[in-house]
C-alpha cells in the first residue's frame, strides 16, 4: 500500500533542496562557532545542574537556563524544522571536562531543543558511538556499534545530535544528504521507479521490537504528507527484513529503486562530507537528511578511540507525520514521538 496514490510535483522547492557542492563552498550557512561566553554559560549550567541532582535523564530546559545561547538554539530548532536541516555547533572544549560533564552540557542543549527519546532497548538517552567490536554482518547488530561504513540513513526520532569528544585516526567523516534533492533527481528518470519508493516497504528492526508489533515496519522511503516530503531509511535492514517470510518482497523494480536512491546518496556533487572535530556538535533533521559516516581506522591506544555522544530528540512545532510511521515512533504526536520502546524499557544515561 501507498501512502499517496499522485506523486508530489516533479520538483519540490524547498530550503532543505540543498546540494552538497553547495554547502561545502558556504559553510557560513552551517558552521556556527561557540563564543566563549556561550561555553561560560554551558558550564555554569552543568555545575549547576550536576550540584542539584545526578539525574541527567531527567533534565529539562528549566533545569538548564541558558540566558545567552537560549535564542539561538530556538532559531536552530527552526533551521532543523523548516530550513537546510542541520548545523554544526563548535568550540566546545571538550578535552577538559569528565564524562558526565559533557554529558549534562549535551543532554542540556538537547533539552531547548525538545524532549531526549530511548536509543535502543535499554533505554539509553543518551548513545555513545564507537567500535564495540560487534559483527557487522549479524542481523542483530546496529551498524555504529563497528567501524564499517555506515551507508545514508534516517534514525527513528525527529532530530539526531552527535557530539564529537575523539575522533578515529583515519577516516570516520560524516557525509550529509537532502532526501528532497534526491527525490528531486530521481523525477528526472520516469516516474516508475519513483512510484515505487511509496510502497510500503518492510524494515527490520534488528531484534528491537515493541510489545505487540512486528520484527518489521512497513513505512514508505519517500511519504507525501501535509504538502511535505518525509523519507526514513536504512538499506541495510530494508535488505535483512527480506529474511522474514511474511515481510513484503522486493521485486527486480524495487531493487532496482533503491539502487537509484543509494547512487543519488552517493553522489559527491549531492552530498556534504564533514569531519566532525572533539567539541563539534552536529544537529540533523531525519525527515528531509540523511546521514552516513564512512568506515575508520581507529588508534591502538583504547582512551584515544572515536567516540562521539549521541542524542535522539522530538522537537515541539514540527511537521505532522503520516500515520504509518506510528509503527517506529510509537506516538505521532508533535513533541513526543519516536525513539525504541520496548516492554519493560526505563529511560536511564549511561555515561560509558
């Protein structure tokens, strides 16, 4: 089944209709560099915080007053929203603060922008990627749990934030890339192919399931909604959903669609590569990017390897969703959607 029967226009305009060769020669558009006033303020309100309470899961924006930063982090959340779908926050020094102040700093900037959601079936609000070791080729495992390639996908929250505290010694660059502009390029072929990324296709969920539901959802790549284009994606697991006997089977057709949109993700003229700097804080809109990070090579010396803080987040004022997408998000509902919930699952931060 089809969200939508008619496909949107041939060319949807939009400010999130961006090309990486673009961005890359304007990085005024996406690069905000922290004042040290700015880094003062979000000091204060971590010591802060940290003296009143040890429970960073539960820290909200009053918790976390941010007299200076406040204006731009609400002008941020509208960029996310409605504008080019991310930015990079830099400067902050990172090296110099223990986990759990880096944590509190994270989880309070998360917080003006909306509401942390789970990670994973533990209940982590806050994720920590890095190598683990874990086998990429386990249907189980989640891919930023290795130093493999990642490949263009969306995660199942409104906005991912990363922060940045070491990279890997080679490799390990994000790449970024507008789901509009794909969809834009792929209306240049016939329509075909397209139409076939409306169909409800199986994903997997890779042994996280909630109470009730599949081991699969069926959600569209492209969905047409409210005069909105909002893609979800992940290769990979639409590719080990076909391990289910009951999930929807890929044709020829279908394949050959999903190939289209993975060379379009791939094209260096369309996506943005970065390398993301300990201190750098990147903000992502899933529903009009997708996100990527290329394999890496990390340091023999185990306090030296890639580590990045990650955030899941429901953003208030942002876009309805098709109802469909209640199967990942659990909620539709605007401000409080999205996230892994399973049976049992209590929101806690690990800091390691």
């Amino acid at each position: 089944m089809r969200e939508t029967i008619d496909l949107p226009p041939e060319s949807i305009e939009s400010p999130a209709a961006w090309t990486g060769e673009d961005m890359a020669k304007h990085p005024e558009h996406w690069l905000v560099e922290l004042d040290p006033r700015d880094v003062a303020e979000l000091e204060l309100g971590a010591t802060g915080f940290l003296a009143r309470s040890q429970d960073i899961g539960n820290l909200t924006k009053a918790d976390f007053p941010l007299p200076r930063l406040a204006g731009h982090l609400a002008a941020l959340r509208e960029k996310l929203i409605a504008g080019i779908g991310f930015e990079v926050l830099r400067g902050l020094p990172v090296e110099r603060y223990s986990a759990q102040m880096a944590a509190t700093i994270f989880c309070g900037i998360g917080a003006h922008l909306g509401s942390a959601r789970s990670q994973n079936a533990q209940g982590h609000i806050l994720g920590h990627v890095r190598d683990t070791g874990a086998d990429a080729r386990d249907a189980t495992t989640r891919i930023y749990q290795t130093s493999e390639r990642q490949t263009f996908h969306t995660d199942s929250a409104d906005v991912v934030g990363l922060l940045c505290l070491r990279d890997a010694m080679q490799g390990g660059e994000s790449l970024l890339v507008s789901t509009v502009t794909i969809y834009n390029e792929m209306r240049k072929s016939p329509p075909d192919l397209t139409r076939l990324l409306f169909d409800r296709i199986a994903t997997d969920r890779r042994g996280e399931i909630p109470e009730g539901e599949k081991p699969y959802f069926e959600i569209p790549v492209f969905n047409w909604h409210a005069g909105l284009l909002t893609g979800i994606y992940q290769r990979q697991y639409i590719d080990s959903a076909q391990r289910f006997p009951d999930a929807m089977r890929l044709s020829a057709a279908h394949v050959e669609a999903l190939d289209l949109f993975d060379s379009l993700a791939n094209d260096p003229r369309l996506n943005l590569s970065m390398r993301l700097r300990p201190g750098d804080m990147q903000f992502v809109y899933n529903h009009s990017l997708l996100h990527d990070r290329i394999g890496f090579r990390d340091w023999p010396d185990p306090d030296k390897r890639r580590h990045m803080l990650r955030l899941w987040l429901s953003v208030p004022g942002d876009r309805t969703l098709p109802e469909c997408f209640r199967q990942r998000y659990g909620s539709i509902e605007i401000g409080d959607r999205g996230g892994i919930i399973v049976k049992g699952t209590r929101l806690n931060v690990p800091l390691w």
